[in-house]
C-alpha cells in the first residue's frame, strides 16, 4: 500500500515551481475522463436526438418528396399524354408537310428534269445547227480558198500571153468538144498556105471548112479599166488605152482576114473566138468601127455564148446532112415495114376467115341439137300402148292399098307386136 502511495506520490513533471505528481497526474486523467464521458454521453444524447429530428425530417421530407412523385407521376403521365397528342399531331403535320414538300420536289424534279431535256435537246440540236453551220462554213472556206487559188493561177495564166492564148484555145476546144462529133473538127489544122488555125471546122457535103481563131486583147483591156476605175482618171489616158485596145483588135482581125479566108478551101466568113463576154460587150458597145471592119473583113466576132449557139447551128446542118445521106436507107427499112406489114394484114384477114367458118359451123351444129331435142321430146310425149291410133293407122292404110291383113301378122297387124309410129314433121 505504502508502495502504492509511494509510487502515485512520485513526481512526475515540474513546471516551474510546481511539482506534479504521478497521482496528481491520475486524477487529472480520471477527471478529464470523466468529463470527456460526461461530454460523449452528451454529444451521444445530442446525435441521437438529431437524428430523431433528422429521421423525422427525412420522413417529412420523403412524404413529402412521394407527394411531389405523384404530382411529378401525374404530371409526368399528363405531360406524356400531352407529348403523344402533340407527336401525333406533330407526326401527322410532319407526314404532311414530308407528303406536300416530296410532291413539291417530285414536280420540281419533273419540271427540272424536263427543262434540263429540253434544254440538253435544243443544246443539241443547236450544237448540230452549228456543226452543219461549220461544216458548211468549212466547205465553204475550203470552196473559197480553192477559187482564190484558182484565180491566181488564172491571173498567172493570164499574164502571160503564151499561156492566155492557151487559156482561150482550150477554152474554145472544150466548147466545140461538146457540141460536135470528133470527125467533124480538127485543132491545129494546117492550110495550103501554111498557116494553122486554132480550129478548122468541116462542113457537109465536101463544102469549105469554117475556120475558128481564138484572141484576147487582156492587156488593152486592162488598160482602159485601169484607165476608167482610177481614181483622177484623165480622158485622155482612156482614150490611149482605147486606141490600143482597137489596133490590137484590128490586128487580129487583119491577121484572120489574110491568112484563113482561102477561096475553095475556107467558107468565106471566119470566127475570131474572144473568151470573154464582158470584152466581146465591150467591142460591141463602145467600137462599134471594129465590128463593122471585122464585117467588111468577113470576120465574125463571138463570145463562148455564140460560139455554143453557132456550135449547135452547125450540129444541126451537120444532122440534117447525116439524114439526107441516109435517106436511101431509112426508105428501105420503109418498104420493108410496109412488106412486113401486108404480111401481116394477109395472115390476120386469113385468120378472121377461119373464124367466120368456125362460127357458121358452131351455128350448123347448134341447129342440129336443136333438131335432135324436139324430135327426143316428141317422141318422149308418145304412148306405146296407144293401139287405137294403130288399128285406126292399119285401117287407113288397108283403104288405101285394097288388101287384108295375113293372119300371120307380118304386115304389121293387131297380133304382130309391132308399133308403127308416124312422125310428121312441122
């Protein structure tokens, strides 16, 4: 005990001038146990009671939460019932407005689809328009591009004399090619004088050759449109260019009068063949002294429309001879036709006589049937059981003859057998 109290009154800790002890120390601890279970029972009594209040609260609280579940159940379901009229509603507006905007599309479609054909059509069509547009264009460009080379080749020719007398012969060739036959001209033909023309045609009936020569004053001609279309064209320049243009033509003229007209061998009259009308116009517009001097001259001035028109002059003379010379022939093949058709005449006048025989014995035929078919039906209308006609008949004819029938019956009697019949002819 004593250590006990030994031991509790031991010090422990000294704070200053205090001594504390392990007692001291003890009591404080079992005091401040005390007063720490006194605070826990409290603290304890105080939870449980809030949480009574709590619980209370809560319960409260739940009531009142279940309270606003209904409410918020009921209003729920109102709201739902609500939403689903609304979502019919709305679906049904939706389905509407889906119907009318896929019909709205739908004819917008259709339109748009049938404009854009029409349209891609007339494209089309128009971009064809427009390819034969240019295809024609082209050829066109091509047809013109070709002329224009054949105009400078036609003007290279035609500057040089060599080659324009050339354009003008075969011009002029080509013309009587056409219209004549082969054997009826010659190019180049040579004359007893030596000369040689540019074409010798040959007439019918071993008459003279009518001789063709072609010419082409370009040069004077050129000068007196250069001198007329220019610009402060004097008169005196045109009346140069005239006088050049008329020496040259009379040249020509001369040199045709001279060296092919040849008495016995040529016709008296020439052709000076000018391959252009608008030059021949000329000559016989404004120098009307050249076609009287060519006149005189017994020289002929033509252009490529007279020279087809006398080209088919001379056809015709040349036919009509070909026609007398053949006239012989075609009288000939006349006779025979005539033979042929006497000929024939016999054999047809033959014919309709077999036919009028032919019908005269079908006719005598007819009239035989016909004769055949009463004597038939008359002797069809008969009785051959008729005996008084045939007593009646023998009696007759023993009046006649003065005898009596044998017993026999060979004349023919009642006991014969034998019918006699009499037909008489109408």
């Amino acid at each position: 005990m004593n250590q006990i109290s030994d031991i509790l009154s031991a010090p422990v800790a000294q704070l200053g001038a205090s001594t504390f002890t392990l007692g001291q120390f003890l009591l404080a601890g079992g005091f401040l146990f005390a007063v720490l279970f006194c605070v826990l029972v409290v603290a304890l009594w105080r939870s449980a009671r809030a949480r009574a209040v709590a619980a209370a609260e809560a319960a409260d609280h739940a009531r009142d939460a279940e309270a606003r579940m209904v409410e918020l159940t009921r209003a729920q379901a109102e709201l739902q019932g609500r939403m689903g009229s609304i979502a019919e509603v709305f679906g049904a507006r939706q389905a509407e407005l889906t119907k009318a905007i896929s019909d709205r599309l739908d004819g917008m479609t259709n339109r748009l689809g049938q404009s854009i054909t029409e349209q891609t059509k007339s494209t089309h069509e128009n971009l064809a328009r427009l390819q034969e547009r240019l295809a024609v264009i082209d050829t066109a460009q091509n047809n013109i591009q070709s002329l224009a080379g054949q105009v400078v080749q036609l003007q290279q020719i035609l500057s040089n004399k060599q080659t324009r007398g050339a354009f003008g012969q075969s011009r002029m060739e080509a013309i009587i090619a056409d219209g004549l036959p082969h054997n009826a001209y010659e190019f180049q033909a040579t004359l007893s004088n030596g000369s040689r023309p540019d074409c010798l045609v040959k007439m019918p009936n071993d008459a003279p050759s009518l001789v063709i020569d072609a010419k082409f004053p370009l040069e004077a001609w050129n000068a007196i449109r250069a001198a007329s279309e220019g610009e402060g064209a004097a008169p005196e320049a045109r009346k140069v260019a005239e006088s050049a243009f008329r020496r040259d033509v009379e040249v020509h003229i001369r040199a045709i009068a001279d060296k092919y007209l040849l008495t016995g061998e040529t016709q008296d009259t020439a052709f000076m063949f000018v391959p252009s009308e608008s030059i021949f116009a000329e000559i016989h517009e404004n120098f009307e002294t050249l076609v009287q001097r060519a006149h005189r001259s017994r020289v002929v001035i033509v252009s490529p429309s007279l020279l087809m028109l006398s080209i088919q002059v001379i056809q015709a003379v040349l036919k009509d001879a070909r026609m007398r010379e053949q006239a012989h022939l075609i009288q000939a093949e006349v006779v025979r036709l005539m033979e042929d058709v006497t000929r024939l005449d016999d054999r047809v006048r033959k014919l309709q006589t077999h036919f009028m025989q032919a019908n005269k014995d079908i006719d005598l035929i007819l009239t035989s049937t016909d004769k055949v078919t009463k004597r038939g039906a008359r002797i069809e209308a008969l009785e051959l059981g008729a005996e008084a006609a045939g007593k009646a008949a023998d009696g007759e004819r023993r009046s006649l003859s003065g005898k009596e029938p044998s017993e026999s019956g060979s004349d023919g009697g009642p006991g014969s057998g034998q019918l006699r019949l009499r037909v008489v002819d109408e």
